[in-house]
C-alpha cells in the first residue's frame, strides 16, 4: 500500500465511521455480538478553531457476552485527544507550512489557540477572556503532537512510493545537524533528479559512511525504489557513497556535482590569479588580475560545459597550456570522468547538480533551535517533512540547482500519481 492508497483509506475509514448508525454501534467491536446494553456517557471538552471550546458526549456500551465495556468513536475525535481533530492538524500543519522549528512551531500555535498569551497585552484593561476562550495547552503537547505525526510516518515506510513511476536518475544529499547537547548529526536524502520524488529519509549520527548510506538505500528499497532501474546518482562527493554504490548497485554511474566542483576550485583559482599582477599597483592590478580570471574561468566553463568526451579533453589540454592553468586542470583531470557522466546516452536525464535545495528547505527544522533530542526524534522529523513536499505543489525556482522541480505539480503529479483530493495529513493518519 503506497502513501496515496494510505491516505485514502484513512478518509474512507472516517466516512464510514461518520456513517455508522445507533445500530451499528450496539455491535461489540470484540466479539461481535449484539447482546449490548447503555453503560452511561462522559463529556469531553475539545478545543476548536476560531469556535473555542466545545462540549462532546460520548456514549459508552457494555457487552452482556464478553462483559468488556466500549465507547463510541467519533470522526471529530478521531486521535483520542482532548483536543478536536483540526487542532491537530493544523499545529502539523503549520510547522510544516511555516518552514520553522519544532519549538518555534509549538510556540505559534501556543500563542494562538493555547494560553492565551495575547491577553498580556489586555490585562491593564482586566479584559480576561471568558472560560469559553481559555485553552491551557501546554508545549510539550504540541511537541508531543509532532513527534506523533513521525510516528505515523514511520509505519508508512514500507512500500510508500511502490508503483509510482521514476526515472531511474536520483540525487543525495547529506543535511547537517546538531542534536540538542551538540552531538553531530546528519540526515541522508534520496530524491528523484526527474520529480523530485523524495525517498524516506534516514538519520546517521556522527560523519556520513558507507553503511550510513547502505541503509539510505535499504530503506528506499523497503519504501518501494527498484534498484535494478538505477541508472545515475547525483551526489557532491559523499563520503562513503562511492562505496555503498560499488557494493549493491555497481551498474550506476556517480555524477559528481558541477556546483561542488566550482566551489573546490575557487579556492585554486583565487590562489592562481594572486600570481599575477607582481609589481602593479591600483587599477593596473586590479584589471591584470580581472583578465586573467576571465581566462581561466573560460577554460574551466570548456571543460565542464563541453558536448562530449572528446570536446573536454581539448578544452582541458589548452587550459593545461596555460600559463596558471597547472594545478586547475590537474584537479579537472582527476573528476574529469565524473563530472560528465550525464553525457552518457545510458545516464540521459541525469542532472550535472545535486539537489541542495533540500538543505535550505530543511535547515530551519534542522538546527535552529536544537529541538531534536534524539537521533531517532530527528529522523521522525525528516519523514514527516519528506512527505509533506511529496504532496505539496512546487512553486517557481530560478536558481538553476531547482530547475526540476516543475511549477504548481506535486512530486507525485510529476510522477504520475495523482494525490487527488488526499493530503499529506491524510497519509498521516491525522
């Protein structure tokens, strides 16, 4: 079952249950029998969006066969919360939406449905909201309402993307954290280079490794990724990725990031043109130097631009002839392979970049704040957070590391499966 059936039969079970007749609820949920009998009620009280509090009664049976007592379930309350479902949905929602950490989430929707901490600015008035409007909920149930969201999460990980198209070329990235108590942390990311398809992520304490990225990809595997239809791997030189791929997918190809290439060889550029201009001064200097990058920088964009193997290994020849040109094509020459894998008519669709949108989409809920205790808490996060973009239409990006992801379709609509009129909230059982 993928996450869109997932979700579907979630709205089909609160249907169903919203349906159910005073009959329906006279049959025992244990054995089944019909002998049953009122055996009182008790009252709840939710909290409701821009309605305030609420008083529910639920109404309890008793099976006159099994003796085991039951109560009625009710679409509304359907997380067995004191709280009224939509609450709950919207405190995901928000920390989803808003891009912000877990503690600052928890702190918005405190401040706007929990204990009123807008009335501070009415007390020199005494305008105290009325019993009504009061809602003291505190911050650990909003933090344990997220976590919950992970929870769900995680029993959608086996075969949640199964039967949904990809295209065979993916893309890694490693997202850096710091754990609450500054231990090191980093979550692994698969996505589609095609969709944007995310994989479920996973979390591996301490520096990325090769069986860090093995159970990357054992777990994409369970969530339903064929590894046979592998082609290209996208990554900005991983630790340990080479390896992991060398050791169960050895019929991929390593795409090494143009983007993570520019930025090893400014440094060697920098030191390059520093050379020049010895005994200049001023704008002399400064215009010698220009030049000269403008040269260089050309001779690079030749090699990492070119149409075909052959074009690059001229284009490196001529910027190894030049005079400053040593070192720079001597670090193209070692990833020269790499970096041009996409030229491959096997590797066809395959991006030159990885996909390092994830980090600055993730970042906030990552590090800002250090909610995250626990490795485990944090990768709960990240599951929640990759099916929330799953679901969520892409908006426009120019920067060209974004250029897949299409404008106003979900990974999955680019993937054909529609999500229709599900959520990602939906999948979560929320």
């Amino acid at each position: 079952m993928n996450i869109i059936q997932r979700a579907e039969r979630f709205v089909q079970s609160l249907r169903d249950l919203a349906n159910k007749s005073a009959w329906d609820w006279r049959r025992c949920p244990y054995c089944k029998g019909t002998d049953t009998c009122g055996w009182g009620s008790y009252e709840r009280h939710p909290w409701v969006l821009l309605e305030g509090r609420q008083v529910v009664r639920v109404a309890r049976h008793r099976c006159n066969s099994c003796k085991r007592t039951y109560s009625e379930e009710s679409p509304w309350l359907i997380r067995r919360s004191w709280y009224a479902r939509d609450v709950h949905r919207y405190a995901v929602d928000l920390w989803q939406h808003g891009g912000t950490s877990l503690r600052r989430g928890a702190e918005f929707v405190r401040s706007l449905i929990g204990r009123q901490e807008r009335w501070l600015l009415w007390r020199v008035l005494g305008q105290a909201p009325v019993a009504e409007e009061q809602c003291h909920l505190a911050g650990s149930t909003v933090h344990r309402w997220l976590d919950g969201a992970g929870r769900e999460a995680e029993k959608t990980v086996p075969g949640q993307l199964e039967g949904i198209g990809t295209s065979g070329n993916v893309g890694t990235d490693g997202l850096w954290a710091r754990l609450r108590g500054g231990a090191k942390a980093v979550v692994l990311a698969l996505v589609d280079t095609a969709t944007g398809l995310i994989w479920p992520p996973t979390v591996a304490e301490g520096e990325e490794s090769t069986e860090s990225w093995r159970q990357m990809f054992k777990r994409a595997k369970v969530a339903g990724l064929d590894l046979d239809a592998l082609r290209g791997v996208v990554s900005d030189g991983a630790t340990g990725l080479v390896g992991c791929l060398q050791e169960i997918v050895k019929w991929v190809n390593h795409q090494r990031c143009v983007f993570h290439l520019w930025l090893k060889l400014g440094a060697e550029l920098a030191r390059q043109v520093a050379k020049v201009g010895v005994g200049l001064y001023g704008a002399a200097a400064k215009a010698t130097k220009e030049r000269m990058r403008r040269e260089l920088v050309g001779l690079i964009h030749a090699v990492l631009d070119a149409a075909s193997q052959q074009e690059a290994e001229l284009a490196l020849a001529k910027l190894r002839a030049h005079q400053l040109g040593a070192e720079l094509a001597q670090f193209l020459e070692a990833h020269l392979d790499a970096a041009l894998i996409h030229l491959n008519a096997y590797n066809k669709g395959l991006l030159r970049v990885g996909p390092e949108w994830l980090w600055r989409d993730f970042r906030l809920r990552l590090s800002h704040g250090r909610n995250h205790a626990t490795s485990a808490r944090l990768e709960r996060a990240a599951l929640v957070w990759a099916i929330y973009r799953n679901f969520t239409p892409a908006q426009w990006r120019s920067e060209r590391k974004r250029h897949y992801r299409r404008r106003g379709q979900s990974p999955l609509e680019a993937a054909g499966a529609s999500p229709g009129d599900v959520s990602y909230l939906d999948a979560l059982a929320i």
